[in-house]
C-alpha cells in the first residue's frame, strides 16, 4: 500500500511537470511574463534576485500546505497545491531555458531547488496530516515529523540562497 502512494505521488509530479511544459505552449510572451510575475518573479530577471523575492515564494508555499494539511476537511486541497506548484515548475523551466538560454542557470539553481521543494511539500503533506487511526485523539498532528520537514526546508532555503549568490555573479 506504501508502495502505490509514492507511485501515485510520482505520476502526479511526472504529468503535472509535463502539463507546465504543455502550457508554456498555449501562452504568449506577455501571458507568461504575467504568470511567471504572479508564481516567482525571480526568472524574470537576468540579475541576482533579491531576498524578499527569494522568499515569499517559499513561504507562501510552505503556508499554504500547511494550512491544508492540518485543517480537518480541505485535506485534499494541498496536493492539488503542490500539483500546481509542479506545473509552474514545468512552464517556468521551459521561459528559464528559451528565454535565457543559460542551462548553467537552470541545471545549477532552478530545477534541482524548485524539484526538492517540491518533494518536500509534499513530505510536508504527508507529515501535516492528522493521524486518524483507531480511536481518534484531539489535535494528534505529528508536530515533531512537522518541524523536521520544515528545518530540512530552511536548509534547503539556505543551500539555494548560497548557490543563487554563485550562479548570478
């Protein structure tokens, strides 16, 4: 049964990295500048981004899963979250590599960072819920499996702030 949760859970990354693939198709330049300014405004810029930019994104990601996975009836909202936040992914990797033309910039810092994340949201998902086995217990949020996915976040936060500094001197 394990086994099939992360089959599902990789099927969902794979077809919604391909469907932002497919969407960067359907868009034009001033469509997709849009979004990209809406999702993470970081690619629109050749320069260093700076650290409020680098931030918000990952906050408001990590708030929202978190909100959805701890309350009791939108539980299933948090992966459709994360299934957008993998789409994004995918049509912001295709603007990173025809727009920039730097496979330096996006095989350095965009896909690997943005693809940990997004494992990550995902762990976070997986640890936010509430446990709900036999007899249920008030408040039985694993708050410990919580806060660990969060430090290992905040680690990668901080890896990716170093690489960002790297990548755009």
């Amino acid at each position: 049964m394990r086994k099939m949760i992360y089959v599902q859970y990789a099927t969902m990354i794979v077809l919604s990295f391909i469907s932002g693939v497919a969407c960067y198709q359907l868009f034009d330049i001033q469509q997709i500048t849009q979004i990209i300014e809406w999702g993470d405004r970081r690619l629109l810029s050749v320069d260093k981004p700076t650290f409020i930019w680098s931030t918000v994104p990952f906050i408001a990601a990590i708030l929202t899963v978190l909100l959805f996975s701890t309350h009791k009836y939108l539980t299933m909202i948090a992966p459709i979250f994360i299934a957008i936040k993998v789409t994004f992914l995918g049509f912001s990797s295709v603007f990173l590599l025809v727009q920039h033309h730097s496979i330096k910039l996006y095989a350095l810092w965009w896909f690997p960072f943005q693809f940990l994340y997004c494992l990550l949201l995902i762990m976070l998902y997986k640890s936010g819920h509430k446990i709900s086995f036999g007899r249920t217990i008030r408040g039985a949020v694993p708050w410990k499996k919580v806060v660990a996915v969060l430090v290992l976040m905040i680690i990668v936060f901080t890896l990716e702030n170093f690489v960002i500094s790297y990548v755009f001197k």
